[in-house]
C-alpha cells in the first residue's frame, strides 16, 4: 500500500460520508427509519422482495 492509496480512501470516504448527510438532509418525515432501509436495501445480498426482508436484514435496526 501506498499513501496515495490511502489518500484515495480518505477522500473517497469523505465523499460517501457527504452524500450520506446530503440524503439524510433530503428525509423528512421518518427520516431515521427511511434512512436505515435504505441502507438495508442497498447492503442486502440478492434481490429484495419485500419490505419485510429489508426490515429482517442486520442493517436496519428498528
């Protein structure tokens, strides 16, 4: 490894770090429970075929 390598992880976290306040901005009502299906949506192995495979994932914690 590389610091360049590691520079590109910094900036590339920060990046996702920014658009994940910007999204969370975006929510408004329920924005706490919104925001953790989507996580679960985006993290879960395979297809979705429900909303209540989503809330069952270990992503979304409510």
């Amino acid at each position: 490894m590389s610091v360049l390598d590691d520079a590109a992880r910094v900036e590339a976290l920060a990046v996702l770090s920014t658009f994940r306040t910007e999204f969370y901005r975006c929510l408004t009502a329920r924005a706490d429970a919104l925001f953790e299906v989507t996580d679960a949506l985006l993290c879960t192995d395979g297809p979705v075929r429900s909303l209540v495979d989503l809330v069952l994932a270990p992503e979304h914690r409510r």
